[in-house]
C-alpha cells in the first residue's frame, strides 16, 4: 500500500478493503475488474467487455446499480416489517377469538344443563346428547382457531430469517459481492392464512341454549321434532372462520350480483336513471302509471331480481342525506316500510348512525359511518350481513334467520340526493 500513499501517479488510485474472493472481481477474459453493470445481461462486466460483446447494451456503474437495490432491498425490508407487525395484531385477535368461543361454550353447557334438569327423565338423554355436541364443535372451533394462528407464527418466522439474509447483504460493502449474491425480489405474496381478519361479534353457543328452551316449553308431545331443531342450531354455529370467513372487498366481489331497480315498484316521488341503477328523490310525483306493485306511502322500490343464492351488491348514495339498504319478499305490504314487518329487514343509515329493523325492532348498530354499504346474502344458509366501505370492510350488522322466499334487495330514500 506504501506506493499508494507516496507515488504521486498511485495516488489518485482508489482503495478499498480487502477481499476473500477478489478474483471474483476480475474479469474471466480481459483480466480487469468489474466495475460495469449490464442491465440488458444482468451481469457485471469490465469496461472492455461493453466494446466487445456487452456493445450497444444498457450500462451503468456498478455502485450506481447496487444503490438502486439497495433501495428495492429497503422497500422489501419495509414490507416485510409491516407483514410481521400485521400477522402479531392477527395472531391476538385469533388469541381472543379463542377465548371468546370458550366462555361462550362453557355458558351454553351451563344453560343448557340447568334447563335440562328440569325435564322428565326421558330427556335426560337427550341433555347428555346436547352438551357432547358442544364439546365437539367447540373443540372443532377451537382447533380452526388454533391451526391459523399455528400458520400465521410460521409465517412471522420465515419473514424474520428472511429479513436477517437482507440485513446481512445489506452490509456487502463490496459492490460485485452485493450484485453476485443480490437475489431477486419477487414481490411479497399475499398472506394465505390473514386476510385482515376482523373479529366481530358473533354469537357462538347462544343460538343453543335458546333453541334449548324452546323445547322445554313444547317438549312432551314434539320431542322428536324439537330435537331435530337443537341439532341444526349446533351445527350452525359460526366463529371467525366460518364462512363469510375474509371480510376484504375482493373476496366478496365473486359474488357480485347486479340488480336493476323496478320501475313497476318504484314510489312516485323517486326517479331512477342509469339504466335503472340509480334513483333520486323529486320534491314533485311523478307521472308513473297505476300498478299493483308500485309503493304508495313511503320512497321506496325493489330490484326486479330476485336472490336465492349468496350474492353482493353495494348501495351508494350522495348528496348528504341518508337511507334505508334492505332485503324484503316481493309480498311485502305496497304501504308498508322496509323493517316494519317479517317480510324485510333493513339498515336505517344517517349522516351520525346506523340502525337495524325487522318486524318494527329496533336495534343500535355501531360502526363507522360510510356513504356505501354493501350487502351479503347467504339465502340458503339464512345469513345476511351489512358491511360499511371505504378503504376497508367492516361488519355492521348481521343475521341468521331461515327465509322461507324469494328476496329482493330494496331501497328507501329519506332525504333529497341520489342512490346508485
């Protein structure tokens, strides 16, 4: 190194550490360092190799393209971090699910044996029946639970080895060893076992012990039928996993079920557009003909559609008002309003708050307030959700019942505006 530091010509010479594997750096066939980059071969090359077979190639200094993957391989690392963080956050929520679905249980089996010891002794069977059928789908329940949070800590593992190769590499101060060794940065693939999992509050076993009492009451002279009744209960309970099991939008698009509005049903007071998508409240009726099916008191109209599998639609409005989202059957009262009845259930939604009717019962729904609301409806499983959107999907409000019809999906404006 002496001649470096005293020669005048070797001082302009650049130093840098020693290397291991210096002939690494050397050019198989001009016998000179590499200190080019080939975009176009991905390789590093001498200068002499871009006037011979790299001539004509995209080329840059290798220190210029390693500072370009030194940020790609930042970027990487950046995700990867909020992967990690994302996949904690879930591995709680999975935590308490797992909790919840246990208290749940435990206050079924508790109900469910008080009420039972009260019957005769011919039910006595059937109580033991009751209370194995919990422990087993509490267990199934619990095992799910378990099995994804068992997944998404593997996942967590391997993004943190991943990271540590990323971290060492990024300490490669020799450009040709950082381009050598530089892997390629597919994009981070979507986690399989954490899709914004959003714990919500479901009932787990509580479905049981009412079904539970309702045979108390009817027992003696419908004991096989009632039974029937608790079995099916059971075997619809629903945790976090159980389908609709991702609340991300995409996931419920391959659902989407277009609807047209109705013009035979459609109030006087609305008028619809865009090929009867959109309708918007008049201060003046409108000229529309008589029909059977048109609604007469409230601002109301239905699609032609009629749903019977699971499906989605969204409803949008503007113009600063509010409005009713509902599903109803196609009998339903033509002076009648949406969630006053047992024919349609409805979420009542203003510029503050959310409220859920049916059969004229209300109940508060909280929730953050959205101009669009979408809507899945699982007609033969009897569940139907209503989802605020924006950026994010989140469950307001949802229901397991049994629909005995047909449903179409309905719409009622309270305030001046448009609804699409």
């Amino acid at each position: 190194m002496r001649p470096h530091h005293d020669a005048p010509p070797l001082k302009k010479h650049k130093l840098g550490n020693p290397s291991k594997t210096l002939q690494d750096n050397i050019c198989s066939r001009h016998d000179e360092v590499m200190k080019i980059f080939c975009r176009t071969d991905q390789q590093c090359i001498c200068f002499l190799c871009t006037m011979d077979e790299h001539k004509g190639h995209e080329t840059v200094p290798a220190a210029a393209e390693r500072a370009e993957k030194k940020k790609e391989l930042q970027e990487s690392r950046q995700q990867i971090h909020q992967r990690i963080q994302d996949q904690k956050e879930d591995v709680k929520l999975l935590q308490q699910e797992v909790k919840a679905i246990n208290v749940s249980a435990e206050k079924a089996v508790e109900d469910s044996e008080k009420i039972f010891t009260e019957l005769i002794r011919l039910i006595q069977k059937r109580s033991f029946e009751v209370k194995q059928q919990i422990r087993s789908q509490q267990e199934t329940e619990v095992s799910r639970v378990k099995d994804v949070r068992k997944k998404l800590e593997q996942e967590i593992t391997e993004l943190k080895r991943k990271d540590a190769e990323l971290e060492q590499l990024s300490h490669t101060e020799d450009h040709t060893q950082f381009l050598l060794n530089y892997p390629s940065l597919p994009a981070l693939s979507r986690s399989k076992h954490s899709s914004s999992i959003n714990i919500r509050p479901l009932r787990h076993f509580e479905d049981v012990t009412a079904a539970v009492t309702e045979s108390r009451d009817k027992l003696k002279g419908v004991l096989k039928d009632t039974w029937t009744n608790i079995s099916k209960r059971l075997t619809e309970v629903e945790v976090l996993l159980s389908k609709p099991y991702s609340v991300t939008r995409f996931s419920f698009l391959k659902y989407s079920q277009k609807v047209t509005l109705d013009p035979n049903t459609v109030n006087k007071n609305l008028s619809l557009s865009e090929s009867n998508r959109k309708v918007k409240k008049m201060a003046e009726q409108l000229p529309y003909p008589d029909h059977p099916d048109r609604f007469t008191q409230h601002s109301q109209v239905l699609t032609r559609e009629s749903l019977t599998r699971r499906c989605y639609w969204e409803v949008e409005w503007g113009g600063g008002g509010g409005g009713v989202v509902a599903v109803s059957y196609k009998n339903i009262s033509r002076k009648g309003q949406f969630g006053l009845n047992d024919k349609s259930w409805s979420l009542f939604c203003t510029t503050d708050k959310y409220t859920f009717k049916h059969n004229s019962i209300e109940t508060p729904v909280p929730g953050p307030v959205s101009s669009r609301i979408g809507v899945y409806l699982d007609h033969r499983a009897g569940i139907l959700c209503f989802y605020s959107v924006s950026k994010t999907m989140t469950l307001l409000h949802r229901v397991q019942t049994t629909f005995t019809q047909p449903l179409h999906a309905g719409v009622d404006w309270l305030h001046r505006g448009s609804l699409q």
